[in-house]
C-alpha cells in the first residue's frame, strides 16, 4: 500500500473478495526526512501515514517493512549505472522486478501468503489450455502499466493480483470515496520517487561528479560543450545549451551517447528514425519462447505509442524489425512484446538503428 488511491482501493477490493489481507507499506527511503512534504513520489512519511489510515477505514492489518538497502541496491545504483553508461533506465520497472514482486513476493510466501496484490492499472488472464497467467492491457489505456509489468516471469505473475484492470481511474476514484477512503481525492504519484525534487540531471551530478567533455554535431563540428554525458538522453532536444546554431539552422536533438569519450552526439530529427532495435534479456512470460520470427506490436517506451513489428529470438537478443520507423528510441529502455492487448514478453534495448522498414 503506497499510501495512494490505488493501492487503497485494491486492498478494499481484495479484503471484500473474502481473501485473508494484510496491508503492508514500503520504507524504501535510506533517510525518509528528506521526503516529507513536497517530493513528487509515493514514498513519503506522508505516505506512510496515508496508507496506514486506509488499512484502518478497511479493517485490515497494517505493517511498514524496511527495504531501503535492497532498494538503493537494485533499484537507486541500478539507475545511476545505468545512465553513467549512456543508457535510458526506467526505474519504476526495475522495482516492480526487484523490489515488489521479488523482494516482497519472497517474503510474503515465506510468511504463508499466497500472492501479492497492487493497484496497477493491468488485467491478468489465466489461459487453462497452457497453463499460463497472461499480463494484458488495462480497461483505461490512459493508466495502463502493463508495460512496466511486462518484466515479470510467469512464475511471478502467478502469484499477482491486480483487483483494479477492469476499471478506469475515474471509478476508482469515486469508489474510493463511497467507501470513506481519504485518498480518494489524492493526486497521483509522478517524476522518479527516489528523486524528490524531480530534478534528474541535478541528481546524477551529485552521485557522478562532474565529467565534462564536448557536444558534437554528426559531421564532427563542436557545437558546445557539457558537464555530463549522463545528463542526456536519446531524442532530448531542451537542455542542450549549444554554443552555436548547426550550419542548417535545424534543432538539433540527441542522437547518440558514448561515456567513454564523454560524446554527446546530436543532429536533425529524421536522424532520429529507426526500423531496427536489437534487445537482451528477453522475457516470455505470455508464450512459450518463439522458435522463429513472430508478427506483434511492440511497445518501446512507458507512454509511447505500439508499432507493428516481426521479433525473432537471437540467442540471448530479440532482434526487431518494425514495419513503420519510430523516433528517438533510447538504450535501456524496455521493448513489450504485444498480441493485441496481452503481453507476449519483454526485453531491454541494446541498440537502436536506421534500416529497412519490413514489407
């Protein structure tokens, strides 16, 4: 229970379904003062004291577990590792496969629980003829998390439960209120929770020092200069404070990012398009892992749009090929593996390049 609507109203949901609940709140903070009023997360004392309000009004037990060591390990040096590399993480996949359903989801059978219940905005369809518990889309597309859900084995999703995939965020809300729930009007949780005051470069520099090196255009020309790669990402066009216009007076966005040489390689948007992404790591926990190429969607950011695509298996890559280009696809970053709205896998993107688009 993070101490929002969400997780309030889950709980409710799961408890009023007859299943023996026990509301539990994450310390994930290392110095939970320094998140008090007006961090942008959902991991404040605040929090805290919400989430215990709302495990009162439904009658449950309540309990805090400490997890701030496992959390800056994971989760926290996962993302500065990640971005010192010139790569674009998304953290808040990272905990829900560390932290939320790993961590806790260990602790929670070790304790005789079943499962894991969260308020995510997904849906889960256990199929009997496989045997498997298929992630899909949530009824809202504006709240879907499948995305950031679609790192979970299908082990992992066995053991989940997400009470809320069949509403939108409007109803939760009213429900919430009709069952007294303090949070009903709560706003929701954004920016990085780790990061309080949302200001991401700031934060990178404090852990990574300054390393200044130049920002080049894609013929070689310096156009400026910066005092961390890692303050970068991929399709970024504010925040390049160049010295001087490129010679054909076009923005210039992010192209590339190599931390070795410290190089911040911009040029013009079309440089952007990419119709061919290589991923490692691949998950398939909606299917068995494909023997051959396989015609899908695939989804390449949290808020982006899908692109039809053909994925084929590589060893330890999923090598992608879509069908029409997409824009400034960033390293680090998941691609979610669609069959309409369920969830075939997920893998993390290595690199992102132009080519042909497939017929």
């Amino acid at each position: 229970m993070s101490g929002g609507v969400d997780s309030a109203v889950a709980a409710a949901r799961a408890a009023q379904a007859g299943h023996d609940v026990t509301g539990v709140h994450l310390a994930l903070s290392r110095n939970p003062s320094s998140y008090r009023t007006g961090a942008r997360g959902c991991c404040t004392l605040e929090d805290a004291r919400d989430a215990r309000r709302a495990a009162d009004v439904i009658g449950i037990p309540f309990y805090v577990w400490d997890m701030a060591d496992r959390f800056h390990a994971d989760v926290v040096q996962d993302f500065v590792a990640e971005y010192a590399s010139g790569h674009t993480p998304n953290p808040c996949l990272r905990c829900n496969e560390k932290i939320k359903f790993a961590a806790v989801l260990d602790r929670a059978v070790a304790l005789g629980f079943d499962a894991v219940c969260t308020g995510h905005h997904a849906r889960l369809d256990r199929v009997p003829e496989t045997g498997l518990t298929r992630l899909v889309r949530s009824v809202d597309p504006a709240k879907d998390q499948s995305y950031v859900l679609a790192v979970l084995t299908g082990e992992q999703l066995g053991r989940a439960m997400f009470p809320l995939g069949g509403s939108t965020k409007d109803q939760v809300r009213k429900e919430a209120a009709d069952r007294g729930l303090g949070v009903a009007d709560k706003p929701d949780s954004h920016d990085v929770c780790f990061i309080a005051d949302g200001d991401t470069r700031g934060f990178l520099t404090r852990q990574l020092g300054s390393a200044p090196g130049p920002i080049v255009d894609t013929d070689g020309t310096v156009l400026g200069s910066h005092d961390g790669s890692y303050g970068f990402t991929v399709g970024q066009r504010k925040g390049l404070r160049l010295d001087k216009p490129a010679a054909d007076g076009q923005p210039r966005f992010v192209l590339s990012i190599e931390p070795v040489t410290r190089t911040v390689t911009v040029g013009p948007a079309e440089a952007l398009d990419v119709t061919e992404i290589s991923a490692s790591k691949p998950v398939w926990s909606g299917c068995t892992p494909p023997a051959g190429p396989v015609d899908c969607v695939v989804q390449l950011r949290a808020h982006g749009e899908v692109h039809a695509a053909v994925c084929e298996p590589d060893g330890d890559l999923v090598e992608i090929r879509l069908r029409d280009p997409a824009r400034g696809i960033a390293p680090g970053q998941a691609a979610v593996f669609y069959d309409g709205d369920a969830v075939l896998g997920s893998a993390t993107i290595v690199t992102a390049r132009p080519g042909c688009p497939v017929p």
